[in-house]
C-alpha cells in the first residue's frame, strides 16, 4: 500500500498513484486532525498533492528527498 | 531531395507504411475537400472524410508525434460537428482543414527526413488547432478546449515578454545562482504550467512534469484558483498551477512540453530581473521595457531615437540608484553589458571601450556613479549615431526598390528574378521533397524485366558474330574489338538486371510476419504450447515467389502443429519441455531461398508412411518393400495421404502437403522432408531467388536443340552400347551401382531417328530427375548451359505440355524448353 492509514496518521510510501487520491481525500474528510507522514515518500501524484494543499493536513514528517521536499514545505507548510 | 539525412537511419517498416498511408490519405482528404466545395450537403462524401481524418488521426497515434495528432484531433472534431449537421461546410472550412492538411504533409516529410518532428512545430500545431476549433460552434467547445484558448497564447518564439514574471517568488539565495550563471552566459526561462483540468484523465501526472523539467533550478506549486473546501474538491480535476525556473534552452523545453504547449507559458529572462526584483514597486516597468528592447537589439530593431532615448533613460536610473546590494557588482556589469550593445546596433563602435574602462572604475568604487557620468556625458552620441543609420537603412531599400521595378517589366531578361517573385505564391509546395519510395505498378516493372531480358539475348549475339567476322571474313582485328565490346555491354546488361531484380525483390518477413498470430491462434486451439522461432526474415526473394510461398507455408506450419508438435503432457511423458519449438528459417544459398520449417515433435513414422500410402494406392506392394525410409518420409507429398486418423478443421483431408508441393514445384523449386520419430521434422523447400532467368542445359538430339532446366538435371554420363540392357521393352544401365531406366529422348518426342553414339560407341546419358526417380534420357550430344529468359508458350501451343516454354538464343534460333515431368 503507497499509503498506510494508520489510527490517525497517514504514511506515504514511495510512489503515490493518482488511484490513491479518492482514498485519502474521503480519509482525511473523516480525519480532520489527521497527521502525514511524508518520509518515505519519492513521488505524490498531483491529485493526491492537491488534496493534502485543500486539506492543509500538517505534516508530521517532510519527505527524505531533498528535492521533493523543497516542492513541498512552501506548498503544505502553514501560511505563518 | 538534395538535402536527405546524412546518414540513413534504418527505417521502421512500421513507419514507413504509415508514412506512405498517411500520404494516401493526405492526398484523398484534399480532393475531397475540393469535392464537397462543390457539393457541401454530399453526406457520402462527408463521412467518407470523416473516416479518413479519423484513421490518419487513429495512425498518426501509433507514434510519438503529438504536433501531428493534435491538429488532426482538432479536424476530426470539427468535421465531426459538419457530419452531425451542427456546422454547414463552408469555403473557410476547406481553407482551413486544406492548410491544416498542408500542415500535416510537411509534418510528415519532416518525419520522413529525420525520424522526428521538430519542437518548434508545437507552437504551430497549437495555433492550427487553435484556429480549427475556433470554427465550430460555440457551444460545442468541451471542457478540454476552453484550457486550450483560456489562459495562454502558445509557446512563441521567446518575443511575447509580456510582463515581468513574479521573479521575487524565488528564494534570493537562488535567484542570486541564477543570475551568476547569467553571468556565465546561461538563460534562463520562467514557465507558468497550468494543467489542463482534465489531465488526470489523459494519464498526466503535472507533478511528475514538472519535478522533470530539465534544467531545472527552482519550482513552485500553487492553485490556480483559492481551492474549494475539502467536502467539495473534485479530485478529478487539476486546480493547481506550476511556476518554474530553469536554465534550459528554449528548444529544450519545447520538446519536454510538447505534449501540453497550451498548458504552457514560457518567459526568456533577462538578468536584471533577477537583480530587481526587490524594488519591483519603483521602476519594474521601466526596468521590464529596458529589457525588452535590450534583447531586440539588433540595428533593425532599434528604429526610433524614442526607445533609445527611454532604453538609455532606464539604464541611467539604475545606475542613480544608491543603495548598495550584495549583487551590485553584477547590476553594474549587467547595465554595461546593456550599453554597449546598443553603442554597437548604432554602430557607436569607440563607445565599447569607454564603457569598460568606466565599468572598471565603477566596480572598483563599488558605485554606479562612473558609469552614469559616462552616459550622462555621452548619451547625446547615441542618439546622433542613430539618424544616419536610419537614413542609410532607408535610402538602401528605396534603391531596392527602384532596381527591381524595371525587372517586372522586362521579365525575360531577368527570368531569375521573375522566379523569385512566383515563388512567394507557393506556400503549400515550398517545402515539398517528393515521397521517397514509389509505388509503381507491378506491369511496369515486368515490361522492365522482359526488355533486360531481351537485351541479354541480343548481347549474347556478339560472340556469334564476332566468330562470323573472323571465320568468315577473315578480319581478326575486328573480331577482337567485338569481343573487347561484347565484355563492357555484357557486364552493363547484368548489373542492370541485377538492379531490376533487386526492384523486385521483397523480404521474407512479409509472409512471416503472420506467423505469430497463426500460430498463436492454432496452438490455443489444439491445446498446445508451442514457441515460434523466427530466422533469417531478411532474406529477400523475387517478388512472386514470396507471394507464392505463402500459402504452402501455412499449410506445412498447420500440419506441424496439428500433427507434429504433441500435446504438453505427451511430451511431459516423453522427458521433453513442455513447450513444443516451431522453427521457421530462411536463407539464401548460393541463388536459391532455402526457407526450413522445423519441429520437435514427434515426427513421421515411415513404417505408417507406406502403409497408409500402399493402401490408399499410392505405391505397389513392390514399392512398398523397396522404398526406403527416407523416400517413405517424402510420400507425405502424394496427393491423398493423410496420416491423421481424424479430419480435423486444421488438416487432415489429405490435400495439403500435396498442395505444398505442386506449389514448390511450380515455382522450380523442391521440397524435401526429414524426419525421426521422436525428435521432430524439418521441411526444406528449396527456390530460385528470381524466376526470371533459368539456368537451362542445350542438349542436341536428332540435329535439334532442347533446353533441359538445370534444376532437373542430375549428372551427364556417356555410357558404352554394349553396357546397356534391355529388360522387354525397356532399356537399364548400371550407373555408379544403381540400376537406372533409359529413355531416347527421340522416342519420347516421336522423332523415329535411333540416339547416335560417338566414335567410341557410347551414348550421351543425360541423368534427370523426374517424378521423385531418376532417368536416364539417351541424347546425340550436349551443349553448353545457358542462363535464359524463359517465355511461357503462347495460344495454341500453351496446350502442349511437354514443353514448359521457349527462349532466344544468342544467334537469334528459338530454344525449346523440355518440361521432363510431362515427357516421361
């Protein structure tokens, strides 16, 4: 599973496929507080990407890749 | 066609037949066009347009040239909209669609060329598609054209600078990086991506996209528009929007984005704007104009004191500025640089040195102030410089103008010129190299074939004459001469025909091709499981062969199937692998086509052989116990044997390796079977690369002369009066241990003269090969081989069947071809 949904946290694996999107989207609508754990991640399909940005879904964890994770921070990071 | 790659690259097969169907097409599509101008309401014709833009569209897919698809794609729906009667034809239409057309042509001449389509062509496949959907009605633009015209006019030519991008965006630690490797001499472009909000469904990934944009230095991802509340967000549809900088060349980029160029804006970027872009409030616009005409600046360009004026205005400010930024050093290089490429578009050439000296000073002082003193002192040089050279720029293309006025009138003296002119008119034919293969009907190049054919025979006249001239006119030298000429058209006349016959010649792979699938197919259907091999589908053979093989090797490769390859768990018993082997190989031999068909199945009993053969009649019990295994194996080729206990739809009637072999033969080739029980059969045809030219053998016989097909004849033997016996009425001799029948040939043609011996008393023996035996056919004498154009017998005569045809000797007497199966 590229995603695993645990209790209240969802871990993101590898590569994340477009198919992923509805899941988590349906997820996180029932987890508003929910967590994402981003550090194994290697790539995130957009829709699954726009999801986490309409969610602002915190981020536990950034990703290990550097360069993905310069993508990322300023799009998911809090507006400060 | 002068202008062909450089190097050939081995052509796709696959390309090549689109490339010649898409011209068909292309070509069809047009003269309908032309048709329905006339006739706009023909629903036939309309469909049948439909039908071919659909399947150039459905073809062009098969390969990577989405410039190609999308204009199609665009012309497909609008000639959709025609067929539905939502849009009336009308003469814009055919404007359109033709250029459109037009377009496609060039594409695939391109394609043609060098394999691939040029990036910059997407610029253009977006404008044409552009201008197509921009005919249909109104409400008929889906969801995937309104992204299409919305937000972006297609990747231009890097001119369209049309406001500064938001640079400040960029992190200053990269923006600084950047503008060093500007330094550097690298460019680099800003790209606002907007996915189409369909994309997902097109299978694109705009992330991905975007991660892989070469040369890539910094990136952002942001909504396009505020993104809706999480109960209501369609994941479906992309609403994100990408900004990216990157070092790579404009080309680059549009072959990375030609997939997506509407998606796409692209924006050169000019050094300064990377310095700037923290005072944007102040002088963003003058700075973003100063750019834009910096890099026009080229002399033509450059036409009015006006923006020279403003140009220099905004460098001044710059350089007013006092604050003292990290990146001063670079903001004055870049200013200097600025300069002295106006100084030189007009021609203010001692210019460039001052402005290094006071760049030099500038930087030292860490101050912009030597240089603005400079300009400030030298502005008016600028401008002065500017006036003369427009004069000059005008005054040259007046005099243009005037010289080519008296060669319009006086169009044959300047015909060159007057070309010139025409060509302007001739958009669509510009760039139009001609199709590269022809198609050329078949007739053409039989007639070809016959006139090299007749030339080889009169060529072969020389030496009769050049004999002539020396027997019987005595005149030596000039029989030399005529040999020394016979050589030089002799050598002419064969590589021509070897040329003919390369025109002719087509590859096996043709009749191969259709083996995967057939054998796919059988192997499911009988419940095997079977490999095909295929070898050597290079090979190529006269063209009428191939064709002509293709039916015999179904038929072999069928029965290999049905019944030589077993089922997997017979051949599981018998300690073999499951998967069964079919080998279908092809080869050239010397000047035959060898073309093998080899299982390891459990091959041909010959004891089974003889026994279905002698009950059905084939052979007589004599036979049967005489014929050894190997012959026994080849009785498989009788008509009306089959070893198959069952008649299935696959085999089994008894006809088809009889088939196989009238067949072969009928091409002058032989087949031959090989088999051992247990391991498996191979069949060998064997057939001329080319019918046109028989090897024949001359043999005389009763002062006649007779063509024997080299592929029947076996040995040439003279065998003493005395060692041949005669059994009743027939005549055996002992030929190297085996007993051969002997027929006269005079016998056998009716002709009651007696064969003559030599003067040793011995008969010329020629050994035959005839309906699977060997003969001996007694004749006078032999003669020499030939190489001979074959003419089957015309009318009447085609009726006699003892001769397989007739050919022209060099001296000009008719040669007539025995047909040995029919006269023994």
């Amino acid at each position: 599973m590229p995603i695993e949904f645990k209790k209240n946290r969802a871990v993101f694996q590898d590569e994340v496929g477009v198919e992923e999107a509805e899941g988590l989207l349906e997820w996180l609508q029932k987890k508003p507080a929910a967590k994402a754990d981003l550090s194994n991640l290697s790539h995130l399909h957009t829709a699954n990407l726009q999801v986490l940005m309409a969610a602002k879904a915190e981020i536990s964890k950034w990703p290990e890749n550097a360069e993905l994770r310069a993508w990322l921070q300023p799009a998911l990071k809090p507006a400060v | 066609m002068n202008a062909l790659p450089k190097n050939p690259l081995p052509k796709n097969p696959l390309l090549e037949q689109f490339l010649s169907e898409a011209r068909d097409l292309l070509e069809g599509i047009g003269q309908k066009l032309m048709q329905l101008e006339d006739a706009p309401s023909d629903q036939n014709l309309i469909n049948e347009l439909f039908r071919m833009v659909h399947t150039l569209k459905g073809n062009s897919g098969l390969f990577t040239f989405p410039e190609m698809t999308r204009v199609l794609h665009a012309g497909e729906d609008l000639l959709g909209k025609v067929r539905n009667g939502e849009l009336a034809f009308s003469r814009e239409l055919t404007d359109h669609l033709l250029s459109a057309m037009d377009f496609v042509g060039m594409l695939s001449n391109e394609i043609e060329q060098t394999e691939c389509i040029d990036a910059s062509r997407a610029a253009d496949a977006v404008r044409l598609a552009e201008s197509l959907r921009a005919l249909m009605p109104e409400a008929a633009i889906t969801s995937a054209e309104s992204s299409t015209t919305a937000p972006s006019t297609p990747i231009p030519a890097q001119s369209a600078v049309a406001a500064m991008p938001p640079l400040t965006e960029i992190p200053e630690a990269l923006r600084m990086e950047a503008f060093r490797r500007c330094g550097d001499g690298e460019n680099f472009h800003w790209i606002a991506y907007q996915p189409a909000p369909d994309c997902f469904f097109q299978g694109d990934d705009p992330f991905l996209r975007a991660r892989q944009t070469p040369g890539l230095l910094w990136g952002r991802v942001l909504p396009a528009e505020p993104l809706p509340p999480l109960a209501e967000l369609d994941t479906y549809k992309c609403s994100l929007q990408f900004h990216l900088l990157t070092a790579a060349l404009h080309e680059e980029l549009a072959e990375y984005f030609r997939y997506v160029p509407d998606q796409v804006e692209m924006v050169a970027i000019d050094p300064l704007w990377l310095t700037l872009s923290e005072r944007k409030s102040e002088s963003q616009s003058n700075f973003s104009e100063a750019a834009t005409l910096a890099e026009k600046s080229s002399p033509a360009a450059i036409e009015n004191a006006a923006a020279l004026t403003r140009l220099l205005a905004a460098q001044q400010k710059i350089l007013a500025l006092d604050d003292h930024p990290a990146w001063l050093s670079g903001r004055l290089k870049a200013v200097a640089s600025v300069l002295k490429n106006l100084a030189n578009s007009v021609g203010y050439a001692e210019a460039a040195n001052q402005i290094e000296a006071s760049l030099g000073t500038a930087l030292a002082a860490a101050s912009g102030l030597p240089l603005l003193d400079w300009l400030n002192a030298h502005q008016s040089q600028f401008t002065v410089k500017l006036v003369p050279q427009a004069a000059a720029n005008e005054s040259r293309s007046n005099a243009e103008e005037e010289s080519s006025t008296p060669a319009a009138d006086d169009g044959i003296k300047y015909g060159r010129r007057a070309d010139d002119g025409i060509k302007f008119g001739r958009r669509a034919e510009d760039n139009q190299t001609g199709p590269r293969s022809l198609k050329v009907d078949q007739a053409k190049i039989d007639r070809l074939m016959n006139l090299i054919g007749e030339l080889i025979v009169e060529k072969n006249a020389l030496p009769y004459l050049a004999q002539r001239a020396e027997a019987r006119y005595g005149v030596r030298e000039l029989s030399r001469e005529i040999k020394g000429k016979y050589s030089v058209i002799n050598r002419i006349a064969d590589e021509m025909q070897d040329a003919i016959m390369q025109v002719r010649m087509m590859a096996v792979s043709i009749v191969f091709q259709r083996f995967p699938r057939l054998v796919r197919d059988t192997s499911r259907k009988l419940g095997k499981e079977v490999q095909l091999v295929l070898e050597g589908e290079q090979t190529e053979a006269d063209k009428n062969i191939i064709e002509a093989l293709a039916d015999p090797l179904i038929h072999i490769v069928r029965n290999s199937l049905d019944h030589g390859l077993e089922t997997p768990e017979v051949r599981r018993a018998q300690g073999k692998p499951e998967t069964g082997t079919l080998t279908i190989r092809a080869a050239q031999q010397a000047d035959r086509v060898v073309i093998e068909i080899v299982d390891d199945g459990k091959g041909i009993d010959p004891a089974v052989i003889k026994r279905k053969a002698y009950e059905k009649g084939l052979i007589d019990e004599a036979a049967l116990e005489r014929i050894s295994d190997r012959e026994a194996v080849n009785l498989i080729f009788a008509a009306g044997l089959s070893t198959a206990a069952v008649v299935s739809d696959l085999s089994g009637r008894g006809v088809g390796m009889d088939v196989v072999r009238t067949a072969v033969e009928k091409l002058n080739g032989s087949v031959i079977v090989e088999s051992e029980v247990g391991k498996g059969t191979s069949i060998r045809i064997s057939l001329p690369l080319s019918m046109a030219v028989t090897q024949v053998m001359v043999i005389e016989s009763d002062g006649q002369l007779f063509g024997v097909p080299m592929d029947n004849v076996i040995e040439t033997v003279r065998v003493p009066r005395r060692s041949i016996h005669r059994i009743k009425q027939s005549m055996t001799a002992v030929l190297r241990g085996r007993v051969v029948p002997l027929k006269a040939l005079n016998g056998l043609l009716g002709i009651t003269a007696q064969p003559r011996a030599n003067m040793d008393d011995e008969l010329s023996v020629l050994l035959v090969q005839a309906g699977g035996g060997e003969l001996g056919l007694l004749v006078d004498g032999f003669r020499e081989t030939l190489g001979v154009i074959q003419k089957p017998m015309a009318g009447f005569l085609s009726n006699l069947s003892v001769w397989s045809g007739s050919a022209l000797m060099g001296d000009g007497s008719v040669l007539m071809i025995l047909n040995i199966r029919e006269i023994v």
